[in-house]
C-alpha cells in the first residue's frame, strides 16, 4: 500500500510517500481501506515532534488520527461490523498511521458512516468535532444563556464550536481576523472581534466561559475577560500546564482536555450534520501523496476549516 512515513522530527518536507506491506490485524482489530484522512494541527505537532505524543513515538511512524474508509477485514472477536461496511472513526493516538491507503482500527474508535455525508466531511470530524462537543459539554459544562468566548473560531475545533455554543442557548463570542467575520456570523456568532488589531481584552468582558483553542499569551491574557467565578479550558496541550499554574494562584480556575472517542457524543454530532445543523467547512483537499503540501497549508495557522486528504 501507499503511506505516509516520517523517519525523523522536522518540517513538512520530513513526510515521505513510500510503499508499506498492508498491516495485519489482531483479532479485536479491524482492516480499513481508508478513503480520506482529516488533518489536525497535533499531527503537526507530533511530525515536528513538540507533541508529549512524540516523545512516546517509535520512528519511522506513519501519521494521522481521523479517517472514512470501506471495512476490508475483520478479527475473528468482532461481530459488530461486516465487509463493505462504510465507517468513520479516530484511530487511538499511540498509534498515528490514517495517512495510508490501508489502517487497523479497534471497533471502539469507529462508527457507521451515514450513507449520506461525503468521505471529505466526514474524514474531517472526529478530532475536531469531538473536541468542540467535550469542551463545550463535559469541560466547560456551558450553560444556557451564558457568554462563552471562542478563540480561533474560524479553525477546524472553532467553527464547530461556534454552532454547538449557539445551539446550547449561549452568546458566542468569537476571535478571528476580519475577513473570517462574515463567515462566523454566518455559522451564527454574536460578536466577532478581530484580534489582530486591538487587544482582545480591551474589547471583551464578563465572560462565563473560554475556550482557548490558542493558549499561550492568548490563554494568558483571557483570565482578564472572565466574570468572577468564570472558568476557562485551554486546549492546546503545549501550554497548558504553564497557564493552568499561572491561573491557581489568582483562584481563576482553568482546565485541559484531551479529546476522546466516545461513540455516544460522536453520534450526536453524526446526527446534526446529517440533518444540516452542524456545518463542517473543508478548506482544501489533497491527494495523499501531497501530504507534505497540507503540512505546509496547516502551518501557516490561517485555515479556515478543515484539510482533508483524499486517498
Ligand atoms: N487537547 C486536545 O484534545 C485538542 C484537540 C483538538 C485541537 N487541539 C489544539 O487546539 C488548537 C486549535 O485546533 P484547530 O484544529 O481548530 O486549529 P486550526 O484549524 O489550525 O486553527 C486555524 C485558525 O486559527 C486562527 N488563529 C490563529 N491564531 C489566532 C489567534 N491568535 N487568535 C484567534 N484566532 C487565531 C486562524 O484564524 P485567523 O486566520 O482569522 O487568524 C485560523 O482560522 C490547536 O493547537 C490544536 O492542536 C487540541
């Protein structure tokens, strides 16, 4: 098969497209010919090896957590699924490798695809989708009627956190450069604050519940928009430590996450986009084999959406 190899930590140009033996399957696994691969900025992370995820990694490793693909073969302990079965899932993050033309998957970490999304959306959900539901529900416990502040909502994780927030009965307010403005409000943000050209904090106040998907100075500097007894989670792994031990001694009380594969929340996002209330904005596809091409769009921090390979 065709994949995706990195045999040392780097820039994008680290990424080889090479031919692999297709894996064999335990027998709680599953064989999935992938047919497209969400991208995530933590592949990044841990293709240029900042990741903690990294550092557990043995190389050369494949990469990629989210796919859409067709089940080829089925471990003789699984009864749930049968060949042909459309599925969609985030394989577990020890072992990256959904940029490839064949992955193993364990049947917790996928789900039936409803016949009606297209391999390119759906491929794009699963970190990010789940990541904007868990913050939204489980983390930041946000209720109806509060004001949550969403940063970097023209993202992968943001835009869908925007509709989500709206949908729970919040005010949602959004960080994002201008020409991102009409595009938020469009997916139903209250207020869109340009960041990049006032503080953000000189602008925004009393608010209930951030979701830092930025963190470092930005998370930092967020504690000053919370109400008194607001709460903030900060989701990028890289800093949250260092600002979650800034907020303690000020009594501001801030969290991390790590999203996760649970096929209930993952259901329910399935359901909203199948009947059009969640919308997922790809931004761009590329064929596997330009892989190291998505690496550099991603780099640049500006994407609005998703990036999706397509096998
Ligand atoms: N812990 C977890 O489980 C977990 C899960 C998912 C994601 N994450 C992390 O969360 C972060 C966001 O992920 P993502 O997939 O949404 O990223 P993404 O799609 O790559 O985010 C790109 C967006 O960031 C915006 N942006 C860049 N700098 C900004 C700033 N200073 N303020 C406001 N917006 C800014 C850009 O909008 P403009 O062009 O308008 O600036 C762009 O639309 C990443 O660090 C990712 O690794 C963590």
């Amino acid at each position: 098969m065709k994949a995706i190899q990195f045999k040392k930590f780097g820039s994008p140009e680290v990424l080889e497209y090479i031919e692999l033996p297709t894996p064999a399957i335990a027998n709680d696994e599953l064989l999935i010919q992938v047919e497209a691969a969400g991208i995530n900025p933590v592949d990044m992370k841990i293709r240029s090896g900042i990741s903690a995820m990294a550092k557990k990694l043995a190389l050369p490793s494949g990469l990629g957590f989210d796919l859409v693909g067709k089940v080829v073969k089925i471990g003789k302990d699984i009864n749930e699924y049968k060949v042909g079965d459309s599925v969609v899932g985030k394989i577990e993050y020890e072992k990256p490798g959904a940029y490839a033309e064949y992955c193993v998957v364990k049947s917790k970490d996928i789900i039936i695809k409803p016949h009606e999304l297209g391999v390119a959306t759906a491929a794009a959900l699963p970190i990010v989708g789940l990541t904007a539901w868990q913050v939204l529900h489980q983390y930041g416990n946000l209720q109806r009627g509060e004001r949550v502040l969403i940063h970097a909502a023209a993202g992968g994780v943001g835009h869908l956190a925007v509709q989500i927030a709206k949908k729970m009965g919040a005010e949602v307010f959004a960080t994002a450069t201008q020409k991102n403005h009409q595009f938020l409000s469009d997916l139903g943000a209250d207020h869109c604050i340009d960041y990049s050209q006032a503080p953000f904090e000189q602008v925004i106040h009393d608010i209930d519940l951030v979701v830092d998907l930025v963190g470092g100075e930005t998370g930092l500097r967020s504690f000053k928009v919370l109400k008194k007894n607001g709460r903030m989670v900060t989701v990028p792994s890289p800093t949250r430590d260092e600002i979650i031990q800034q907020a303690q001694p000020l009594g501001i009380k801030v969290s991390g996450m790590l999203a996760a594969m649970n096929q209930n929340d993952f259901t329910q996002l399935l359901k909203m986009i199948s009947a059009g209330d969640l919308k997922i904005q790809i931004a761009k596809t590329f064929p596997l084999k330009d892989a190291v091409l998505a690496h550099q769009m991603l780099e640049t921090n500006r994407t609005q959406g998703k990036i999706v390979l397509v096998m």
